[in-house]
C-alpha cells in the first residue's frame, strides 16, 4: 500500500523524491560531458535536504552544504545532475515499496517492482530519463534493481570509493554504485568513478556457480544459459564450482545477522532523538537488528571470515565466477507482507556475498523470463573492477 | 518530533483530525439538547473516514455507513456533534504525540503533552471547543488525559456499554470513555451513556490506596490531599488499603503482557495486508506483543483473575477507593524515546488495574503541581459507574 505515486507525473515514472527533479550542471567539457544523471535520496546534494526515502529523516537532519563525493566525481567529470531519486526507507528494502512517496514504475515491467532499495534510480535510467544513476548497495541494493529494471549495474569492490556525503547503513558492507542502460555508457562511467581505465584484456577462466543457479527458479536459470553461454565462449575456459561451501543459507544467516545489527546501531541515536515514521516492516527489522545475541554476531563474524579466505582461494587474477543477479524477475507489486519478506530473504540469499565479502559485482542485462528482465552476474578478485566492467563491455558485442 | 500542528489553526488547539470539523445535530428537544461533543477518531461517523490516528487505517479501510453506538446515543439524546479528534496511533500511546496529525495543545498545560490516547478529545474539552468528547480506554487514554488536560473522565465497566463502531484494540481491556469540564455536564453525559439515572446516595466507606500515593511523585501525592481529605469528609468512613496485593509494578506486567499480544492480534491481518507506516515506538509495540511466549501470557492471565478477586474482596457494594490518576501532572513534550517510554511504564503501572480488573474508574480534576492538573481517581465495584459519577459530582459542592 502506497501513496499510488500520486505526487508523481505519468512522464517521470513515480522515480523522482517530490519536489526533487532539477539541473545542476556538469563542469564543462569533461569526459562526461553530455551525459546526464539523478542520484539517489541517499546521496548528499548541496542545498537539497538528503531524505533517504523517510520524510522524518529529511526533517530531523540539516540541509547539506556539499555535495557527496560521488555527486561531486560525476559533476567534474561534465555530467549533469537531475534530480534526486526515490530510495526504500532509510535504503532498508530491497524491493522499492516506499510508502511515503510511492513506488517507481518499473519501465520494463510496469505493475512489477523496480526492486530496491536503488529504486528511483534505476527506474529513470530504465525509463531513459537520464543516462546514468548513483545509487548505494549494501545488501543487493544497486544488483537487484538493475536485474529488475535490464540495466547494468556495479557494486564496486567494498572499501574502494571515497563514501563521504553518502547516508550511512551498515558501513562493513556500504557501498556506491550505478546504472547505465548500454555497456558503452557503463563503461565510460565507471572509468571516472573507478578512477582507472577500461581494460582491453578479459579474464582467462570462468567460473559458472552450480549452487547458485540450483538455488533460482529453473525458469530464470534457463533464461539466463545462453548469456553465460556466450560468456564462456567470449572467455574460454570454463568450469562448474561452488561458490558458497557452508552454502547460501548460511551466507544469508551470516549477513543478515550483522547488516541489522549494523544498520540498527546506525539509526539508533536518530531513533532515540525523533521516534520517526517507518513502514511496519522496515520498524520491524530496524527492531530485530538491535535484538540479535551477542554469539550470533560472533558466529556470523566467523562465517564472514571464513567466506572472505573462500572466495580469494576461489577467485584468483584472471578467474570470475558467473551467477543469477536473482532468484526471478521482478515480482508484481503490493503483496501481502508474508509473501514479500518471503520474497525478501530469497533475493538476499543471492546477494549476501556482497557485504559479507566485499567483492566487486557486476549485473548485466539481457535475458527475460516471460518477457520480464533478469540479470546476470559476475564478481572477481577483490579490485577486479574494471575488468569485470571490462567483460561486460565486451560481452556486449557478442551474440 | 512531529508535523507540529502545521494542518491546523490555532484556535482549535490541534484537536480536530484534518479536515474532520464539521456538524452534525443532535435530536431536537432531547436530554443533551444545547450540549456538543467531538468523537475520538476511533469511532464511526457515518460518511466520515475512521482514522484511527493513522493515515494507512484510513485509507485501507471502507468509510462508515453507520454511527457507532456511542455516537448516536449522544445524538439521540440531543447533543450535537462537531468533529473528529486526533488519538494516538490505533490508540496505543498514552502521552498523546502523534507524528502524522500532531500533537493537540494541552489548553491547561502548553508546550506540555495532553496525554493519550484520547489526546485532541481532551484537548477539545479543555480548551472549551465543545462541552463533551468521546474517548477509548483500554489501558488509561480516557484517565491519563483527563488528568493531565484537568477534566472529569470514565473509564465504565468492561463489558457494560455496546462498542459497536468503535475500533478495537484489546477487547478484553477495550471500553468507551467521556470527559467533562464540570461535574454537572459529566453526570448528565453519564446518565445517557450509561442508561441510568445519576444517585443521590453516596457510599458509606472510602478506602485510600496507600501503595498507588506511595508510587507516585511526592509532589503529586501532596496536591492530591486536600481533594482526598474533601472526599474523605464526603464519605465518612475512610481506611488506608493496599490495592495491588502483589504489587503494582505485578499488576503492569501482567497487563503489558495481555493488552500487547491482544492488540498485535487486533492488528494482524491490516500489517499483513497493507505493511502500514508507523511511528518507531508504536511499531516496536505491536512487535513486541506479537513475541509473548505462551508461559508469560498464561501467568498474566492468572495475575488477572487473581487481581479480579483481590479487587471484590477490597470493594463490597458500598466501598470506593482512591488513587492518584497518574503519578506526574502532563510532561513536557518531545522528549527522546528512553525518556518517553519510562515515563508511559510509570502512567500505565497506575492504569493498568482498569484494563486488568474490569472495575469502573472515573477520574475528578481540582489540584494542580506548578500549575498543572493533576486528577484523582476513584473506582469502586463493578457496575458502580453510577455511583462514583455520584461520588464526582457530590464532591463538586463540597470545599
């Protein structure tokens, strides 16, 4: 139950924070020049309140005076900013429900969720209301609405970006990253924020996560063989392996032990001072996550440590793993709140190695399940970034 | 933190829900003809959306065909009726701030809270906007605003008024309340609501709570003796008696035991289809009440039963006995939420007798600490409501 995007225009698909659609302009120019961006509600804007998708946020905190970094990065490089996007509450959700400003249009599968909680963001790149979008990626946050919404998205290496000015979650597994609709823009952004050039030379393996794409929907793992067909073509050597040994459940368990008690840690002293609004469920895992036993935290942190030495043993130079983005596409929007915490802890299960090993994945589109998009993914070495943007790109002119 | 007040006037003290002030006649000619009333937005108007204190009720909700009871008795009796009134959020709060509609000015107490969750049907008796209010009263949010607002109030025996249209919350605890400003309206208001003429004769035995005077602040307990002497020379014989056996803080914990699990029952099937927003502490309270283990609910209920007993042993036909109403006149709003949810566990130690036991209680305004009201509460058997509006009224012609 929403407000029915009812502060929203047809045209701008519900993507945009009330009030939030503007121009700031890119230093002329630049490499970036001519492109245009929105950034999400998460992300600080000199002179525009930061709302993080709760209208109490917005009013219990000051108005910035300097734009993040991220913001700042892209205007330097000559984009222009556009507005300010639409985000789940305090970026806790993962399929772009918000209750107070209303739930984007997914332009690709319109009745569906955008996914989250990178909503508004991915929803106007999507929409081709601009070129490309900041959004954040704690728990799947950039990944899933890219997968929803047939976009390329990064969650960059975790530690890598400069994150000041960017509205805090859970800080061992925040990051920033972004969308394009093409692998050409994709990669021309991601080269300014990455700060590195876009190699030329791809990896030499493969790997393909056989556990991962037994864990999704046969439809979706089949819709996704012919992409990871022509990536085992375009790499070469290519191999079936497993990319959680304890398996994804227990990656789920570790990160969504320690992302809730982070994040309730987070909000705790803004809590405490305003005793702000939230949906039921977002209160409701704000809640669990100051609840969690002291041994659950040191168990979890045991199953982080351990998956981080798993995944370095797995992921040489030179080696990435391919794997569903998610479980399905994106699911019709409105659904009780069983059905949707249900759908919740499956899309998170599939995202859980981000925060819990910081490595760089990248989404990228190109399949449908009865014509809805989902996403595949790749992740390599820690650093690895560029080369996965690397694949992407080439992938892209292969067939 | 809230909205303050920013929908409304100032001359309505923020009593009113938005856009809920309008008039409706009572029958000519009827005993309560001259008389208005507003109606907490826990009731039904027919033609006018139930709120509830929260915009997601109203909106997931179908709008009234029907008045409820209470509503139409007072109509029938020839009172007019002029608006809805803000509550608490699906009436669980007890200080009175509500983040989406505001906080109702306490006329008696600026820049204090009006108590909840009968907060702006206080607010508009106080401030003389209309000559009496309809209120709910599950666990004190008829008593807690009357005694910070300076009203008379009633909360009447469980069971005993029909609570057709009237929002439930905890049924085993719910109950339909009024105020007054003066003790002649009250008794006449009391008479119609309860269908009984209003007695001459008083009881012949006051008992005084010593443990209820000994809980509360010092300062309160001192403002309180001289309305405890009057109504002590009103009744004749007066003893000291302990009201709560095992204690109060025994009788609060049984009630947040019972009251939270039935109201997180009340509640359920609206979360679930709908996730509604809602303030942190209110959300954190459905929660919690959804967690109850079996073992902590089966002792409640035999705290219950025994406090049942304890309380007809103590009150034979004939016997009333007196307690301070809160144990502090209305605290300053905004405070943080530690400090807020102490101080509710205080107020809801002293009211939680009401829900537990059944016994009617009504609550009579007339001493103030630093210039804020504070009330005293009397109660009595079950189904002496009469009888104590009696005690109420008798003693407004006493000093």
């Amino acid at each position: 139950m929403t407000d029915s995007n009812s502060n929203h225009t047809p045209e701008d698909f519900g993507a945009f924070v009330p009030g939030q659609r503007f121009r700031i302009e890119g230093r002329a120019g630049g490499p970036l020049s001519g492109l245009t961006f929105v950034a999400k509600d998460l992300f600080d804007v000199a002179g525009h309140p930061t709302g993080g998708g709760n209208p109490d946020w917005a009013k219990t905190n000051p108005v910035p005076e300097r734009h993040a970094w991220a913001v700042q990065t892209l205007l330097d490089a000559g984009a222009d900013l556009i507005g300010k996007t639409i985000t789940d509450e305090v970026s806790l959700g993962i399929l772009g429900e918000n209750p107070f400003y209303g739930t984007p249009v997914n332009p690709r599968a319109p009745g569906h969720v955008p996914g989250g909680s990178s909503s508004g963001s991915a929803a106007a790149v999507a929409a081709g209301l601009c070129d490309t979008a900041l959004g954040t990626d704690t728990g799947g946050s950039v990944r899933v609405p890219a997968s929803f919404c047939g976009l390329y998205g990064i969650r960059p290496t975790h530690g890598r970006l400069d994150l000041s000015g960017m509205m805090p979650q859970a800080p061992t597994s925040d990051t920033t990253g972004w969308f394009a609709r093409d692998a050409e823009t994709f990669a021309r952004v991601s080269a300014i924020m990455l700060g590195e050039a876009i190699p030329e030379e791809l990896p030499r393996r493969l790997l393909i996560a056989e556990d991962a794409f037994a864990f999704v929907e046969p439809d979706t793992a089949s819709a996704l063989r012919p992409l990871v067909e022509r990536l085992a073509r375009l790499i070469g050597e290519t191999a079936e392996a497993v990319l959680a040994p304890p398996g994804l459940a227990a990656w789920y368990r570790a990160q969504s032990t320690l992302q809730p008690h982070e994040a309730s840690r987070t909000f705790a002293e803004w809590i405490e001072r305003t005793n702000p609004r939230f949906q039921f469920s977002v209160a409701r895992n704000l809640m669990l996550g100051s609840q969690i036993a002291a041994g659950d935290l040191t168990h979890a942190e045991l199953v982080r440590q351990e998956a981080r030495g798993d995944l370095r043993r797995l992921l040489p130079q030179g080696t990435i793993l391919c794997l569903p983005t998610t479980p399905f596409p994106a699911p019709p929007c409105g659904q009780p709140l069983t059905a949707t915490t249900a759908l919740r802890s499956r899309i998170i299960c599939l995202c859980a190695l981000g925060g819990l090993t910081g490595v760089p994945h990248v989404t990228i589109p190109g399949a449908t399940v009865d014509g809805l998009p989902v996403g595949l993914s790749i992740i390599g070495a820690r650093g690895s970034d560029a080369i996965l943007v690397a694949v992407a790109r080439a992938l892209s002119g292969t067939n």
